[in-house]
C-alpha cells in the first residue's frame, strides 16, 4: 500500500532516518528493478512537502535509493537548500523542477518517463549517470554551478528531443561518454547557444535520429569539445547530423575515430565554427553525407591550429565530400596517410597559415573537380605527393603559395577533362611536377595548364607522364607563364608517353637560363612540331637564353628553326613575299648564315671569269682604244671578269678591255656577262644585309 499523502511525524522524514529501501532486481537485467510496490514506493507529493520546509532535515539532505515515486514530482519553484539524491529510483510520472534550485541533484541510474528541468539552478552537480529517460530531458536555459555526468545514460523521446538543453550554462564540464540517445522527432540532442566553461565530453556516445539531427549545437561555446573513441551520430535531412554552426570552442576539437552519417544532407555542419586550437578528425573518422551541401561543412570556420584528417573517410555519393571555402587555418591542413575523399574537396577561397597537405591522400570525383581550392592562399607549402591520387580535376586556380607545390609521385585522372589547372596560379618557391607524376585527362581543353601562372622558383617535369587519347586535347598549356628559376621539360620522355601526339602552348614562356632535360634539337622538333600554331616568342625565348649564355650556334640555329616554321605555318602575306623568304633562308639563312651569299659571290665571279675567257678564247675580247683593235692579254681578261661580277671593286681592267659586239659570239658574251653582273649586286647585297643583321632585324 502507497505511504500516506501527509507524513505521520515531520521528523521522520530526515535525511537521517528517511527509510533507504532495499532494491531487488530481476535475473539478467540489473537496470530494471521489480518493487515491491507495498514496502517501496513514496509518492511525489511528499517528496514536494519535505522539500518545503528543509527545516528539520539534515544537511545531507533526502537520499532515497531504489524507491518507486508514485505520480507526478513537481519540484519547480522549490528553493532547496540541501541535496536530493535518488538513487536507483523508479519515477511513474513527471519530474519537474523549472526554475527550482538546488545545491546538488543525482538522479544515478534511476529511470524516469520526462524530465522538466527549464530555469533550473544547482550551485554544484547535476549527477544523471545511468539515467534511463523514455520521455525527453529538457535542461533548456538551466544554470550549472559544477558539472554535469550523462555518462552511460540512456535518453529517448517520442515527440521531443531526448536531451534539449538550449542556452544550458555549465560553469564546470559535461560528460556524457557511452550515452545512448535517440528520438523521432526533428532533434535528438540539442545544445544551442549551450555555454559549457569545461569539456563537452561525448566519447563512445551513440545519438540516432531517423527523422532529423542527431546532435544540433549551434553556437555552442565550449573550452574543449570531445566526439571521439567510437562516438556515432546518425541523422536524416539537410540540416545535418551533427551541427557545431557557429560554435565557438576556445580548446581542443576531437572526432578522431567518431562516425557519423546522413543519407540526405551533411555528416557535420560547422560553418562559421570557430576553434581556438585544434580540429582533429583523424584515426579513422568516418563522415558520410548525401546532397549538394557537402558530407562535412566547414565553410567559413575559423580555425587557430591545425585541422588534422589524418586518416579519415569521408564520402559522399551526389555532392562535395568536404566543403570548406572561405575556411581560415591558421596552422595546416593535413589530409595525409590514407585520407580517402569520395565527393569533391572544396577549398575555394581558404587561407593556410601552414602547409596544405594531401601525401598519399586519395580523393575521386570523376564527374567533377577533385579538389577545388581556386582562390586558395597557402602560406607555407602544398604538397600533393607521395602516392598522392585523384580522380576527377584538380583546380588551383588564382592559387597562392608561398611556399613550393610538389605533385612528386601523384596520378592524376580526369576522364572527362582537365587534370590538373593551375591557372593564375603565385607559387613564390619550386614546382615539382615530376619523379612519376602521371597526369591523364580528356576533352578539348588541355590536361595540366598552368596558363599565366607565376612562379619565382623552378618548375620541372622530370620522369614525367602527361596523357590523353583524345587527339584534339592539349597536354601542356604554358602560355604567358613565368618561371624565375630553370624549366626542366624533359620533352623526349613527354612525347614518347603522350598517348598521341603530344601538343603544348608555349606561347609567352619565360624562364630562366637553358631549359633542362632536352636538346636544342629537341625543342626546336617540340615548338615546329607540337605547338598549336605559330608563335614567334617561345624560339626567341629559348634562343635569347643560349644567346645569354654565349652559344651562339645554337642561338643561330633556333632563330632559323623560326624563320622555316613561320614560313610553313605562319603569316607572310602572299605567295610572292613567301617566295622571297624562302630564297632568304636558301641564299643567306635568313641572315644567320651570310658566308652562303659570300659563297654565291665567289661562284659568280668565277662564273664570270669562265665567261670572259671563253670570250678571250673566242677573240671577242679587244682593246678598245688602239685604232685597230688587238686581243687582251689574259691579266686583263681577268681584270675585266672581276669588274663585271663584284660591285663596286674596279680594277680598272674594263676602261682597257671590252667585249666586242661587232660579232654575234660577241653579243652572246656580253649578254651573259648582264647575268654575272645581276648575281654579283644580288650576292653581295644579301651578303651586307645579312652580315649587318638588316634581314634579321627586319
């Protein structure tokens, strides 16, 4: 039978002689006591009256431990001076304490329907270890002096969220590590604006929401906040399963080997999330999202150490695995030792204090970009090596590095277009596309372009591999880029692993000194042959640099490679004017080789000498002014053949000697010397021309 509602003798109910009953459990199931309602149970009312006036009880206040409290225990407004502790307690209906005050509450291992505890106030612990609560704990806008233990406490609500603690202030810590929640309504646990001075400790915690968010925390400020060692979160819909929106935690950030999942919307929202240390989400951490938002969203968050992803697997089937842009790292990212990303890895927009790093790291999205950091600033290196593979674009574009950017060892794949674009990129170190970087893309753009980029360091792309099978798409696109280093393109390896003919963009390409890795055979065979279109700069470039570097031959040797490939694909302006430069390149190699007109000279004037003793031979060579005619001795004849076929040299010998044209035999000679004469201002012309460099500055 159920006590009486008004107890006989007020002073039987302290704390004191308060009757402890003896708590019987069934076989098997220690967590679920079997009263014996006649010997156990004390209803709530009572419980209310003795709280009322604390006068008589001890300073220990009321313990009660494996009692049945019949009915409702409305404790709101109560201002209590000493402790209630119920241990081990069966409660059949409501506790309320809004707006109570307590110094101490434990509810251990007791088992409740609901909890209403909006406004409460304890000056020390609330001890909810073990808790079972079917109905909902609502803890919204209480004020925690001490701590607050949920450890091993089960919580569920039907048509509430199993823990609401919204605006909560807990002056200590929060420890919540083995809970089990779940509810099937739109929250599971909800911590929004929560105010926690100590950790938000949730280790090995399992929170489920088939309906909605498993834990939402937006704007929650925390020193330290603890999702790890097997802690799980599942959850439903485009508000995420875990949100720390806004949050702000002044400590540590841990989901190392946490796991959580959201079929239809992100894993974890942290947006604008700020952490004044680390982020770790490494030791295996799994996300796994669905939807356009992203698996993980951290766009906006501001984070004062490192972000750690060593490790974890983060996935998504239709949309960004993680989406930070505008994210700000004041250390590093570290994306490295078997990082997997099954979505995009979008940065666009970040800022890295550290080092942007994704050794051995794998991340695919083969229908879109694999990695997204346009617009990035990185302020120490960016290392995508080691092992380091993609699946899908990778974009750089606009990027800034201050340090070096290595893809040493990576393969790169895009099935659908470009591997790998660095547009626009600063790198202010080296680049390292090279020691088996492999790069193969598709479509009509380009495979790795690095058009306009700026890097004062080296770029090389030693023992590297860039290949495509489509015969319309770009391999290496080069324009207007600078490199304040050496280039080393080691273009016979290129070509011969090209997959088809290899085709690059050189227009604009600067660099300094001589290009390593290839001949001058070797790159004057690359611009004539693999470049798109003509372009004069990429010949001047790379002659200027052997110019520089004083060999001249081969200097010589690109400006006429130059001058053939302008001729063959370049713009001369009309048959006639490609007529003349092609008999420059003949006659003077476009004024590089002007021994060739000398050489022409000299054949002419020998020409002419052939001619003139054979018309010595013929007697048509005579001196003119005797009165009657007498044949030249053979020094004027000589004389005479020197005058016809060289400008501007006389050796007086023509005033004496002179081709009679009395005779037909005469005439022919004396025709024939009008063509020894035109080679001869024609040779030596050029000869002057190109010794001067009028052709070749023209």
């Amino acid at each position: 039978m159920l006590p009486p509602e008004e107890p006989p003798a007020t002073d039987h109910f302290t704390a004191i002689q308060l009757p402890v009953f003896p708590r019987l459990v069934l076989p098997g199931n220690p967590r679920k006591p079997e009263y014996d309602v006649e010997l156990r149970t004390i209803r709530g009312s009572i419980i209310r009256k003795i709280l009322c006036d604390t006068s008589n009880l001890s300073p220990r206040g009321i313990r009660l431990s494996g009692a049945v409290v019949a009915g409702p225990l409305d404790l709101s407004d109560l201002q209590v001076t000493v402790p209630l502790i119920l241990t081990s307690c069966r409660f059949q209906g409501t506790i309320a304490l809004k707006r109570a005050s307590f110094p101490h509450i434990s509810l251990m291992e007791s088992i409740a329907d609901d909890i209403d505890a909006k406004y409460l106030t304890i000056e020390h612990d609330l001890n909810l270890f073990g808790l079972e609560c079917s109905g909902g704990l609502d803890l919204t806008d209480t004020h925690i002096k001490g701590s607050v233990n949920l450890r091993r406490a089960r919580l569920a609500g039907d048509y509430r969220p199993a823990l609401e603690a919204d605006r909560i202030q807990v002056d200590g810590t929060v420890v919540a590590t083995d809970l089990r929640a779940n509810s099937k309504t739109n929250e599971t646990i909800r911590l929004v604006g929560a105010n926690i001075a100590g950790q938000l400790n949730l280790k090995s915690a399992e929170i489920t929401n088939a309906s909605g968010v498993a834990l939402v925390a937006d704007g929650l400020q925390a020193r330290d906040v603890y999702l790890n060692d097997g802690f799980s979160a599942r959850g439903v819909g485009e508000l995420g399963a875990v949100r720390l929106s806004g949050a702000n935690i002044t400590g540590h950030a841990n989901l190392s080997d946490a796991t959580i999942s959201n079929p239809s919307g992100p894993a974890l929202d942290g947006q604008r999330l700020r952490a004044d240390h680390d982020f770790v989400l490494c030791d295996n951490f799994s996300a796994e999202g669905g939807g356009a938002l992203g698996a993980i969203r951290l766009a906006g968050a501001h984070i004062a150490g490192q972000l750690n992803m060593q490790s974890a697997t983060i996935s998504n089937r239709n949309g960004p695995a993680l989406a930070a842009d505008q994210i700000h790292v004041e250390g590093s990212i570290a994306c490295v030792t078997e990082f997997q990303a099954k979505g995009e890895v979008c940065l666009t927009g970040a800022h890295i204090g550290g080092q942007l790093q994704f050794s051995g790291a794998s991340v695919s999205e083969p229908n879109g970009n694999a990695i997204n950091a346009d617009g990035i600033r990185v302020d120490g290196g960016a290392f995508l090596d080691d092992g380091f593979i993609a699946e899908g674009s990778l974009r750089f574009i606009g990027a800034r590095i201050t340090g070096q950017l290595a893809f040493r060892n990576a393969a790169l794949n895009n099935p659908k277009g470009t591997a790998l674009a660095l547009h626009g990129m600063q790198v202010h170190g080296d680049v390292f596309l090279d020691e088996g970087f492999h790069a193969q893309g598709a479509g009509n753009t380009g495979v790795v372009l690095l058009h306009r980029a700026q890097i004062h360091g080296l770029l090389s792309f030693k023992n590297a591999i860039i290949r495509t099978d489509d015969k319309d798409c770009l391999h290496l696109g080069l324009s207007r880029t600078h490199i304040g280093a050496s280039l080393t393109l080691p273009i016979s390896h290129l070509r011969t692993n090209s997959g088809t003919r290899f085709r690059v963009d050189l227009d604009g390409l600067t660099y300094s000194g001589i290009p390593r890795g290839a001949s001058t055979k070797e790159w004057i065979n690359l611009l004539r042959e693999c470049t798109v279109a003509y372009v004069a700069q990429p010949y001047q470039q790379i002659a200027s640099a052997h110019r520089a570097a004083g060999h001249e031959h081969d200097a010589r040797r690109v400006f006429v490679a130059q001058q053939n490939d302008l001729r063959r694909r370049g713009d001369l302006g009309g048959p006639f004017r490609r007529l003349v430069h092609w008999a420059s390149g003949v006659l003077i190699g476009y004024g590089f080789h002007s021994w060739r007109a000398l050489g022409g000279l000299l054949a002419s004037v020998f020409l002419s000498i052939v001619l003139t003793y054979s018309a010595s031979a013929s007697g048509v060579t005579i001196h003119t002014q005797n009165a009657r005619p007498t044949s030249c001795k053979p020094i004027e004849v000589l004389g005479l053949a020197i005058d016809q076929a060289v400008p501007l040299v006389k050796t007086g010998s023509k005033q004496l000697c002179q081709i009679d044209t009395n005779k037909s035999v005469g005439q022919f000679y004396f025709a024939a010397s009008w063509s020894t004469q035109l080679l001869g201002w024609a040779f030596a012309t050029l000869f002057v021309a190109g010794f001067t460099g009028i052709v070749r500055k023209k």
